[in-house]
C-alpha cells in the first residue's frame, strides 16, 4: 500500500484532517485571518479594499476571503476548510517534488513535516502562507520536472507557467518575490544551458517578467480607473517603507524572536548537514542542487524581512522539508525525520491549545448578543477582529484593523494621524468599545491613542464583558457607552 500514491495522498489529507479537526470553527484563531475574514465580507457589500478599508496585504488575499465570505453562517468553516485543502493540496506536491530526489517513505513524511510544522507555527487557520505555498511548491514542481526531463513540455512553456503562479502568488503575499527572484534565475540558466544565447535570455527574461506582472497591473489599472491609485501605491508600496521597526518590549518577545529564528536556522543546518554526511549522493542531481537553493532562498527572504515571529516562517517549511527527505535513505537520517515529526506534533498541540484560550464560537455568540442589546456601532481599538464580522457593521473609521490605532509602530505609516482619528471616532459616540487588555509590558502599544481612549472610557463607558486568555492577558474586554 505504500507503493500506492492515492494511498497516500489519502493519508496526508487524514492528517491534515486530525491535526486540524479540533480548531476548526474556532472563530479565534488568530487576528490575521479574521480581518481579512472581516474585509472579504464588505467586499461583498461594495467596499473597496485601500479607499474605503485600509490595509497593505495585496488584493489577492482578500479575493479569497471574500469567496469564502459568500457561504452566510458557515464562513468560518468554510476558509478554515479552505485552508485544510490548501495545507493538503500543498503536502502532496511537496512529496512529488521530494519523490525526485528522495525514496517514496521519505517524500511522504516531507508531506507529513509540512502539515505538522505550519499547524505549529500559527498557521493552523488561514494564514496568507497557507494558500500561497500551494503556487510557489506548484512552480517548483514545474521546474523540478523540467530538469529531471520527465515531461515533454518546451523550457517557454515551463517559464511561462512558473511565473504566472508566482505572479498570482505576489498579489496575496508580496514577499514571494525572493523565491520568484531564485526561480527566474534558474529558468534563465537552463535557457543558457538550452540556447548559449544571450538573445533567447533576454526575450525570455521580458517575457517572463511581464507575465509576473500580469496580475499586479491589472490591479495597478483598475484602481487608476476608479481614481484611487495613490491609496493602492501608499498601502502597497509606500506604507511598507514608513512601518517602524518592532520594538523589544521584554527579555521575554526578545527571546521568542531570538528562539525562534535560532529554531529555523538549526532546523535548516541540521538537514543540510545530516544530508551531506549520512546521505551518500555523488554526483549531485541537479534537481538537489535546485531544491537546496530555493531552501536558501526562502530563508534568505525571512532573515532579511527581518520580521522573526512564528507565521513568518510558514513558507520555509515546504523546501525544507523536502530538502529532508533524501534522509530516510540513511539511519540516522530516519532517527532525525521522526525525531522531526513528534516535534511537529508537539507544536501543533501547543498551536490547538492557545487557539482554544484565544476564546470559542460560543464565546463569539455570546458577544454577539451583548453586542447586540441594544445594538449600536462597536469601535474595535484592539480586540479580535472577528467580532467587527459579526455584528452589524458601522463604519467608524477607514481603520477599523485592531492592530493599526493601536500600534506605535504603525503610527507613521497610516493615511491618517491615530490621534486624530481616535478623536474623530469617539466624537461620533460608538456605543461599544472593544480592547486586548495586556497587564504585561508592550513596548508596540501607541500610548498616545491608548490614553485618549482610556480618558473617554473612564469617564462615559462601563465594562460589561471580559474574557480571560492567560494570567498576563483578557484578550477580550467589552465597553457600553453609559
């Protein structure tokens, strides 16, 4: 049976299914998803995403939600359900690209690695990663099949595909752009290595480029149809450069970048490391010498975003584990891999715990019905962002991301001022107010805005709600305007 690849593809979805299963319909997974959750359902309703919400992720991903925003009542399951497919889908090409340089027990448990690994590091809901992964590992593929010469399409075509996904793949995540950048070198060395021309290179490095491009121009067209291309270019573009950067606030967030990047570089070393000494494989195919390079990519891109929290590193984990692979062929190779699969495991344990303390979907129906007696506009300052989706939406503030308000390192790359804007919002007397009550130091909070909030509060509104993630932390506080 384990010769049989739809045997297997079934596995991997069983474990994607069991290692997902019990945070699926939690509406709490993380704020990320909720917004975009959030912002795909007022899409709907005809607002445009930069003009009348604003926020820098690209076009792309806010499409998808809006898709998943159309199934009513069960939206939630239904881009969490999204999400798993994606995770899936993205866990069988990882073991057809292992499969090449790999035996086939190995190729599967680099299917098995990713769905563990991302689940473990925020990315066990609809993180942007969990759907653009299946693009990049998609053009990957391509490639990979191309220079393993197993398949009978021209080198033009292969180019064509790979950077269409990518260029897909750039309007739901941006930083994509380092392994497209990898991606497109290679193509045009193996236009070298087919031609010796110059020529034929730069033909197909426009045309290449320009297809990547495609779906960024259309993008860039319609929005100077509308006349709004300067709020596209600001929050695509220029807010990116004006972001401060993340402050330290404890020994406690400094450790957990530290800790967590040392983890990925570890994790990376030790299979490259391991591979070389254990696993005998002389002269290298090119299709390792390939993947080892996007793996060196991928990690390029994360060190230079700079950026070390967990979700961050959710594209590192197909190349390398598919880079693992080859490891079973060896003992201590095989001790490493399920060494590295109960590692995962634990993490994504770890993951399902914390979304359960984040709060449930009877939590979410609870507010909801606070929320709505008397119902009345609700300015989220902080709080989870699915809330916004689920009542009655009043539309406060261009702003209403809780994480852009309230952030000192946001403060400079808004359209707006944060002061002024809290002002302007509680002038208009929102009947509800929702906050993250932190009892512990955080350096990323905006004290400014925090303090102008806290002033009306204390003098106008009374708690009516708190609920309660960890000791150091009510993730949830709910004000009623008196």
């Amino acid at each position: 049976m384990l010769q049989n690849n739809s045997f297997l593809y079934f596995v991997l979805l069983i474990v994607a299914t069991i290692s997902r299963y019990p945070a699926l319909g939690n509406p709490f997974i993380f704020f990320d998803e909720e917004f975009y959750l959030f912002v795909g359902g007022r899409m709907l309703h005809g607002d445009i995403p930069y003009v009348d919400i604003w926020d820098r992720k690209p076009i792309g991903l806010f499409l998808i939600y809006e898709f998943f925003h159309l199934f009513g009542p069960y939206r939630i399951w239904a881009y969490q359900i999204g999400a798993l497919l994606s995770a899936w889908a993205t866990s069988i090409l990882c073991m057809k690209i292992a499969r090449f340089i790999a035996p086939k027990t190995g190729a599967f448990l680099a299917g098995c690695l990713y769905l563990l690994w991302i689940n473990g590091a925020q990315g066990i809901g609809g993180q942007a990663p969990v759907f653009y992964n299946l693009l990049i590992t998609g053009a990957m593929l391509a490639i990979v099949t191309f220079l393993d010469q197993k398949q009978t399409k021209s080198l033009n075509r292969t180019g064509i595909l790979v950077m269409a996904l990518f260029g897909i793949a750039i309007q739901i995540k941006p930083t994509v752009v380092f392994e497209g950048i990898y991606a497109g070198l290679v193509l045009l060395w193996m236009t070298y290595q087919k031609t010796k021309s110059w020529s034929a290179i730069l033909v197909n490095a426009l045309i290449w480029c320009g297809i990547a491009l495609i779906p960024t121009l259309c993008v860039i067209g319609f929005y100077a149809g509308i006349g709004h291309l300067h709020d596209w270019w600001f929050a695509n573009v220029s807010s990116i450069f004006l972001k401060q950067k993340t402050p330290h606030d404890s020994w406690k967030t400094f450790w957990h970048w530290i800790h967590w990047a040392f983890t990925l570089t570890l994790l990376l070393a030790s299979i490259l490391v391991l591979r070389a000494l254990a696993v005998r494989q002389k002269p290298a195919k090119v299709s390792l010498i390939f993947i080892t390079g996007w793996a060196w990519a991928a990690f390029t891109g994360f060190i230079l975003f700079g950026c070390f929290s967990k979700h961050y590193a959710l594209p590192l984990f197909a190349p390398f584990f598919i880079n693992a692979a080859p490891l079973w062929q060896a003992r201590m190779g095989r001790l490493w891999l399920i060494i590295l699969v109960l590692w995962g495991g634990q993490r994504n344990l770890s993951e399902i715990k914390q979304a359960r303390h984040m709060g449930s979907a009877r939590d979410l129906k609870q507010i909801t019905r606070l929320l709505s007696s008397p119902g009345g506009c609700v300015f989220n300052f902080s709080g989870p962002d699915i809330i916004l989706d689920a009542v009655p939406y009043c539309p406060l503030t261009r702003l209403p991301f809780s994480a852009h308000l309230n952030s000192d390192t946001e403060k400079t790359a808004l359209p707006v001022n944060p002061d002024t804007e809290v002002r302007r919002i509680l002038a208009l007397s929102p009947r509800y107010i929702v906050i993250e009550d932190d009892r512990g130091p955080n350096a990323e909070l905006n004290m400014s805005t925090k303090a102008i909030l806290d002033e009306q509060v204390k003098a106008t509104y009374k708690e009516i709600y708190r609920h309660r993630q960890n000791d150091d932390n009510d993730n949830i506080v709910i004000f009623m305007k008196q």
